[in-house]
C-alpha cells in the first residue's frame, strides 16, 4: 500500500522535492537527492525505508521542503499537499518538521476529506503541533508525542509546547492523567503512542500496550529517536499492521536498535537505523529481550 | 509615533488602568523579530518586558509577541524603530496570556548530562563540554540548529536566540542556556 510522508530538511537550497526515497549504503536519496540521514523528517524517512525495504515494500514516496525556520519550504510543503492530496491515492499519510500554520494545516484537512480513499493519518512533530493548535486533532488517526509533548496535548489553552502549563515538572509520575486529560478535551488523535521510558498505545485514552523493554535509557537524549518510530509505525501501518501493532513493534524495535547500537547520549539517529533491519527481525522472531 | 496615538488613544479610552500598570503587546509577523526585539529591548535596560502569546486573532500556531508597560512605550518604540525592528502592530491588553515555559529539567547521565525545557532537549559531555545531542521539538529549523551546536562547547555554540527562527528555537534557547550554566558544575 501506498506511503507518503512529507516534511522538512534543513536545507535552504531546496524548494520543494518529491519522489521516491531509499537507503543505499547507508545514504538517505529522495529520487536523485542526497539527504543527510539527521534528526526530524530524514531519520523518519530513513526509519520507513528500513522497514519497507525489510518487507519488499514499496519504497515511501516523499514530499520534502528544504527549511531552516524561514518557513518557506513549510509553505512549499502546505500548498503542495493542498493541492495534490485531492487526486492521489495514498493508504498512510505521514505528516511531520513543519512550521506550524492553522490556515494552511486546515486546508490539507479539507484536501484530505477530497481524497477517494481517506488515508490512515499520522501527524508528529510541528504537524502535531498545529493539528492540536487548529482544533482538528480527532481528524487524525495517530500522534506520537514523548512525555514533554504529551503535556502540550492536555493543557486546552497551550497552542505550543512552548506554553504548557504546569505539570512538565512530573510528566514521568502522571502520564496516564495527561492521556485522560487530553482525550476528553479532544485535544489527541483517535490512537496516541507516547515515547518515554516506558512507551504506551492508547485508543480513545485507553492504554493498550506498555514497552518498557530492554531499557535503553540513552535513547532520551538521542536526537531523532522518536522521529524513527514514528518512520516505522508509518511504514508498518502502510504493510498491513493495525495502528496498536505498528506502534508496538516501532518502539519495540527502536529499543533493540539501541541496544545493538550500543547506544550512548552521544550516539547519532543514524548509526540506530542502520541496526533497523536486524532489530526488526530479531522482533517479528520473538527473540527480542523480553521483561 | 502613530502606533503610540493609535494604542495609547484606545488605552484612555478604554481602560481603567493607570498608565503604570497597563500594559500593551508588540505584535510581529515572526517569532525571529520578536527573538531580536527582545533581546534589543533588554539589552536596553527594559528587564520587565516579557514574551508571550499573542491575542487569538494574530496566532497562526507558532507565535509570540512582547508584553511591555505602556508607559515605557515612547522609549521601546524609539529603540526598535533605530534597528528597524518596529512592531507590525501594538494592541492594548487586559487578559492574562501565556508565558513560554521557564522551568529547565536536568537528568544525568553520568559522563553526560541532558537539560530538558519543555519539548526541547540538549546534552553535553560533562568533561569536555561539548553538546553531543539536541532531541524533540517539531518545528523546522530544530535540525538547522542542531546541525550549528552539535560538536561545540556549550560556550561556544551559536545560541538559538541567534540562530533560530521559531518558539521550539526559543524553548532550546531556555534549555542551552541553563546548559551554560549546569556546565559549571562538576
């Protein structure tokens, strides 16, 4: 089935690329480009490839803007989707780095409700961001916010991470409480996969799965960790796996990538994806660390 | 001078607040002018300006603006106009509006240590002072910015206020720069 993810890079030679991605030894390619395998949409991309390649699938289509933080490739990227969704045939949708922008955000929802087939619909990062900002988080199937994120998500008033109130200080003690709080203030997509110390999957504010195995406590600080499970879920969802099974092995498997990384807080996204294709397999086998 | 007849004239009429304490907002069409403006005004001596959210009708979800007396209004003015940094609008507030988040978490990892605000993330080696990850986020130019920092001493990183052009940019900012300070420490 067919997977799109857009997103940005931070590269201000490039307007706007689309295009098949892959992974070819070790270098992250969108068509004939050469993306630096990073944090954000790259080790998203790359994560999905991983898990693509590992099945036979497809490889992800792509739609890439180049931005530093002048919003410009987060436009190109908008305007893009706004136009192009309507006629495409898209079974997963992955939407991710992205300058928030409630008007532009609101008219890739009404490009989406074109489509013939509605897509599975996976927001992270400053999609999320602007799903929640614009009120339309139910539109959404799936957000994979971590801990401090997940805090933005319950406080109704906060149109930004950077304004939530409050309880940041014991996000490890109450996330069950900030799962309930937004849910019923309709501030979270249908499913939410949390990233922590331990993972959760929730449906409709319903935890449905913990991974809190193997601990790799350096994955926190490890840029673009979350960006890989959310490629993964991505790429799972577009072979067939429900949205809970997905998540499950995404964050099952980045654990084990870490631990075969040997991961440490100095250790790069990249050297974690190059472990996804062995960490997935020792996954599906059932041999991964168990509690 | 407009702005001010504009805003002060809606303030006499409207408000019942003494001059001391109303207050009004700068308002920008970005979140790297309001970064620049802030910095010029308290670099300036005006220490009780403060960032915060903009009124409804100016947010389009990544947003901030500078909450300031009016009564120091004439001199903000004269300093941002100098560096060409005026403000698109001022409007007149009498709502409490939101506050980025000040408050920095610190997890240690024994040859590192990770310094958390909000959504942000940065990590540096404890011995060598040097940032070794910068992790969450969602706006766009968070892997700009890492790409700048990772690599560098905590002292002598490009500071996100600098580089930076969004309110995750502004959240790192917080974080590196209780980085700065944690990196005293032993």
């Amino acid at each position: 089935m067919k997977l799109l993810l857009a997103g940005t890079i931070p590269r201000d030679t490039i307007d706007l690329i689309t295009g098949e991605a892959r992974i070819a030894g070790g270098r992250l390619y969108i068509g004939d480009c050469e993306v630096s395998l990073m944090r954000g949409t790259a080790a998203m991309v790359g994560a999905a490839c991983a898990v693509a390649a590992f099945w036979g699938d497809p490889c992800p289509q792509t739609v890439i803007g180049g931005d530093i933080g002048t919003q410009t490739g987060s436009r190109n990227i908008y305007r893009y989707l706004i136009k192009n969704l309507p006629a495409q045939d898209v079974a997963v949708l992955g939407l991710h780095y992205i300058i928030p922008d409630i008007a532009l955000h609101n008219q890739v929802c009404a490009a989406v409700q074109k489509m013939k087939r509605r897509p599975v619909l996976i927001a992270d990062a400053g999609f999320m961001y602007v799903a929640k900002a614009s009120g339309r988080a139910p539109f959404y199937d799936l957000f994979l916010p971590d801990l401090g994120e997940l805090a933005f998500l319950a406080d109704d008033r906060a149109m930004h991470p950077a304004y939530t109130r409050g309880f940041l200080t014991t996000l490890e003690e109450a996330p069950e409480q900030l799962l309930k709080r937004a849910f019923s203030t309709g501030n979270a997509a249908r499913s939410v996969c949390v990233k922590g110390d331990i993972d959760r999957v929730c449906v409709g504010g319903h935890i449905i799965e913990t991974i809190a195995h193997p601990i790799i406590e350096a994955l926190e600080p490890i840029g673009g960790t979350g960006d890989t499970i959310t490629g993964m879920a991505a790429a799972l969802a577009a072979h067939g796996c429900t949205i809970v099974a997905a998540c499950r092995i995404a964050c099952t498997v980045n654990r084990i990538a870490g631990q075969m990384a040997k991961a440490t807080p100095a250790t790069q996204i990249s050297e974690l994806i190059s472990h996804i294709p062995a960490a997935l397999e020792e996954v599906l086998k059932g041999t991964a660390a168990a509690p | 001078m407009g702005l001010f007849k504009k805003v002060f004239g809606r303030f006499a009429k409207d408000s019942a607040a003494t001059p001391h304490q109303a207050r009004g907002l700068l308002i920008y069409h970005n979140v790297h002018e309001v970064i620049y403006a802030e910095s010029a005004l308290k670099k300036s001596g005006y220490d009780s300006i403060k960032v915060v959210a903009p009124p409804a009708q100016y947010r389009t979800g990544c947003d901030l603006s500078i909450e300031f007396s009016l009564i120091e209004q004439i001199g903000i003015l004269r300093i941002l106009e100098t560096i060409n940094l005026a403000p698109m609008d001022i409007v007149y507030v009498d709502d409490e509006l939101m506050h980025p988040t000040e408050i920095c978490q610190v997890k240690d990892f024994g040859d590192y240590r990770m310094v958390r605000a909000a959504n942000m993330k940065i990590t540096f080696d404890k011995k060598s002072k040097i940032i070794v990850n910068i992790s969450g986020g969602g706006c766009s130019d968070v892997p700009y910015l890492a790409s700048q920092m990772i690599g560098k001493s905590v002292f002598d990183a490009p500071s996100p206020r600098e580089k930076g052009f969004t309110l995750c940019a502004y959240t790192l900012a917080i974080a590196f720069e209780e980085a700065q300070k944690q990196a005293h420490l032993p």
